[in-house]
C-alpha cells in the first residue's frame, strides 16, 4: 500500500515507541517475580515512549497541538491540527506481562480524524487508516467482519475496575448483550478492541468512560474498514462523551439498542 507523508511520519513514530516498548516489556516480564513488582517501571515505559512519539512527531511537523494522556493539552501554531497520543494502551495487561498492548496515534485536521496508528509491539501488528483511504494491518486491506445478527456475533467490551466507571450501569449492559451474542471479550486496550473490529476478528465493541486518545485512531480504522461508530445515544461525540458503539452496520445498531435497554423487572 501507498502511504502518505503524514502517515509514514506517524507510523516511524509508532515503531520507534514501540521498540522501546518492547525492550521495556521484557523487562517487566522479569520483574513480575520481584516484592516490589513493575508498576514504577511500567510508568517509566509509558512515558519513555511518549517522549519518543511527542519528538518525532514535532520535528516532522512543528506548530502541531497534542493532546496526550501523560502531558494533556500542548497548544500549537498550527490551530487547525493536532495529533491524539495514547503511548501505551493497555498498560495493566504491559504490567502482568500480557502482550496486548498498543501505541495509538490519530491526527485531527478541523475537528476530524484524518489519519490513525495502532501499533501493538508485541506482535508485530500494524494498524493503519487514512479518511478515504481504507484501513490495514501490516498492508494487508480490512474489511469489518460481514455478519448481520448478534446471536452470531462476539462482542468486545471494556470491564470497569476499582475506582472507575460506573459498575452498576455496566453490569445491566453486559447482562444485556450477554443475552443476545454468541461471545463477549474484554482485552484491555480500546485501541485494540477497534483495530480488532475493524480487521473483522470481533463483530462489534462498546465502552463508556474512555478518552479522546483511547479511541480516536481506531473509530477512523473501523469506520475505513466499512464499519460504523457512534456515542452511547447514537451521535457522534465520541471523543467528548466517552462512550463508543462500533460493528457493521447491523451490528452496531443492534448493539446500541441492546445495551441501552433497561433491565426487564421480573
């Protein structure tokens, strides 16, 4: 495949993040046997590679914002474009030396995804996307998976955990859609669940209580692979609500409508 500028700059970004990433998950899996664990370690890791991301991405393109999960906002000249940086999404699997974990990078032109990254170092698999230009991995062409009903269809989601989310509201949704799929999974890294609904290996995915950076590169991969995203109520404010529904177009809208269907009272 073709890329463009950009895209190769963000994509030299990604893979030099992600080898320090690797060296430093090698690292972590030694360090699982020690009292004191990995956790400064891993933090350390994170951003060691967001350093790596923020550099090579000012020196192609000075005058571009950030909006990253370590520094936050970083105004730029340039008031018309910023990139979306999650250096390391899944850091609790990185942490227990599960190797799912990526480097997430979108760019934003006029309030649009315009171009998106996924990389997950561990094995290798590169996730690209530009508007109009279809999505890949490894420069292989995607295409969201085709089926139609959720009774065929495993559904990726995310798990609230101590001290996040909503776990009341979260447990009526999974009740709900575990009534109606074949399969439910959570991988622990929303970047990777969309790159995953985008190259067809789960049908659909939702998650509440995400960040832009979460999600920004893979709502563009699953939309260019032919699929279908919105918000929680059906719109598109994803990146500002935190909430993401994503599959074909069958999927999605039956997902949606699933997990926002009240527990029946019995």
């Amino acid at each position: 495949m073709a890329r463009s500028a950009i895209l190769n700059v963000m994509v030299q970004a990604a893979m030099k993040a992600g080898r320090s990433l690797s060296r430093d998950f090698g690292e972590v899996q030694n360090l699982q046997v020690s009292m004191k664990g990995p956790g400064d370690y891993v933090s350390q890791a994170d951003r060691k590679a967001e350093e790596i991301v923020f550099a090579e991405l000012s020196k192609a393109r000075p005058g571009y914002a950030f909006l990253m999960e370590e520094r936050g906002a970083v105004d730029g000249e340039d008031d018309q474009h910023r990139w979306i940086v999650d250096p390391l999404d899944g850091t609790t699997n990185f942490l227990h030396g599960i190797p799912l974990f990526s480097i997430s990078i979108a760019l934003e032109r006029q309030g649009q995804i315009v171009a998106g990254v996924v990389y997950n170092p561990a094995m290798d698999e590169l996730y690209t996307a530009e508007r109009g230009g279809g999505a890949f991995m490894n420069d292989r062409r995607l295409r969201v998976a085709g089926r139609g009903k959720l009774i065929d269809a495993v559904i990726g989601c995310g798990v609230p955990h101590l001290g996040r989310g909503h776990h009341g509201n979260f447990l009526i949704e999974l009740r709900n859609v575990m009534a109606e799929v074949s399969g439910v999974r959570r991988l622990g890294s929303a970047a990777l669940d969309l790159a995953y609904v985008a190259a067809g290996r789960m049908d659909g995915f939702w998650e509440t209580g995400l960040s832009s950076w979460d999600m920004a590169a893979g709502i563009l991969l699953v939309r260019e692979a032919g699929g279908f995203v919105s918000d929680m109520d059906g719109g598109q404010d994803m990146l500002d609500t935190g909430g993401v529904v994503a599959g074909n177009e069958f999927i999605q809208r039956a997902l949606l409508k699933t997990v926002k269907k009240p527990l029946p009272t019995r």
